[in-house]
C-alpha cells in the first residue's frame, strides 16, 4: 500500500483553493459535496489546500505547506501530500478508487464498473443498518455474535445482499426472522506462492471472511495482509482441533 486511504470530515472546515479553470472548478465541486468551506488563500484554521494552476503551482504549494497545511497540486502527483481518489457515491456510503496519483484515467475505469454493480439504495441499506443498531445490540450482546450475524445476512445470497434490490427494505423483516447462531467452521487454503495475486478466489474471499486465522510462522505477510484486519491471528503448526465459534481458516505453510 503506497497510500494511507482515509475519509474526511469537511463540513464547516476551511479549505484553501488556488487556481481558476475546469480544474479547480472540479476541485470546488468535490469540496462543496463534502460540505467544505472554500478560500482562495491561506487563513487561520484551513487544514487542507488543493492548487490548481499551470505556472507557479510549485511555489504556491510550498507556502501553503510552509503553513502546516496538506496540500494537493492537480496533475502534480510528486508535488501532493494527499491525491484525490475516484468516487462512488452512495451516501452514506463512499467508495474511492486511488492509483496514488499514476493514472486517474484507470481510477476512472474502475469506478465506472463498480457504479454499474451498485444499485441506487446501497445507501439506504447503511442507513437502515444504522438505525437497527440498538435492536441488533439487544438480539446479540456479543460484538462476535453480532459481526457474525451481519457478515451471513450480507453475504451473496444473503437476507441483507448489498447487491439485492430489496436488501433496504428488508432489515426489520430480518432482524424479526429466525436467525441461525454461526457454528464453528474450519476452512484450509493451500497458497502456491508468497505472491498474494496468485491466489485463488475462493482463498482471497475466505480470506476477507475469516474470523480466526491459524497460520505456521513462515506464511508470507503479504498473504496474511490479505486477511480482515480484524481477524485474530494465531502462529500455530497444524490447524485447531476446536476451532472457536465463526469462520476459522488453516493456512498451510508454502513449499518451495
């Protein structure tokens, strides 16, 4: 990861935009969405600056970032502190697409097939799953027993499918259902290589379910980082024989 990816709260925040043009016309528009508050120079309080010129962006840049301020230089990507990513917007939900400033054409590309497999509600559904909080709570007093309940209700083909198009409407009736409690279930994947792109599908999704992960210490970590990042980790040499409640996953050690 070359980038720390992190979401922003503007609203009410100040934020310095220099330059004129479709440019920073852009710039505008995605600090307007985001609730900013926009200044065409420095002033106290600004956290964030983006500069949008063609000639003199560089010396603009370094006072703004003599002024304790992030900076963003549009087409400049040595030149930023931060890069603007690609965006789905499916408020609440958000979805960016970074290539760390190297092509903001691919970034392009891959937002438009996500929007394409996204329904319109998506953002209905994280609202309805906000509200539900507190009768979730009350269903599950277990934070383990409650990820699990929403991780199956989520999954492909589940109640709650983020991909279904009555998936908004349908939390009250799923929390009002007769709901399974999560068995424990063990699963082995056998990784080829310590590069995490030839791995299988069915390891790199089971990897990103996992509750529990069981690895020998000689696992690359750059497969392991493949893995939820709340998943517990355990350097063990042979798989559990009572795997604890939710998805556990063997990783077998890589013979080369």
């Amino acid at each position: 990861m070359e980038q720390l990816p992190l979401f922003l709260n503007l609203r009410g925040r100040t934020v310095v935009l220099v330059g004129e043009g479709e440019a920073a016309d852009a710039k505008a528009r995605l600090i307007t969405r985001a609730g900013g508050r926009i200044v065409p120079a420095w002033e106290e309080g600004a956290s964030l600056a983006f500069v949008a010129l063609d000639e003199g962006a560089e010396a603009a840049a370094a006072g703004l970032r003599a002024r304790g301020l992030l900076v963003n230089v549009v087409d400049r990507p040595d030149l930023c502190d931060f890069t603007t990513p690609a965006i789905v917007d499916r408020a609440p939900v958000t979805i960016a697409i970074g290539t760390g400033g190297a092509s903001a054409g691919l970034a392009k590309a891959i937002r438009q097939r996500i929007e394409a497999l996204l329904p319109s509600r998506l953002g209905a559904l994280a609202t309805g799953l906000h509200a539900a909080r507190g009768a979730m709570k009350a269903r599950w007093p277990a934070a383990a027993d409650r990820r699990r309940a929403i991780d199956a209700a989520l999954a492909t083909g589940g109640a709650l499918d983020p991909l279904g198009a009555d998936a908004a409407d349908g939390v009250d009736n799923w929390l009002a259902g007769d709901i399974p409690v999560a068995l424990a279930r063990l699963e082995t994947i056998r990784p080829t290589g310590a590069d995490p792109d030839d791995l299988t599908l069915r390891a790199a999704r089971l990897l990103g379910e996992a509750d529990h992960i069981f690895h020998a210490a000689t696992v690359p970590e750059a497969i392991l980082d493949r893995a939820r990042a709340d998943a517990v980790r355990h350097i063990a040499d042979a798989p559990p024989a009572d795997p604890p409640p939710g998805l556990s996953l063997w990783i077998e050690p890589i013979s080369l």
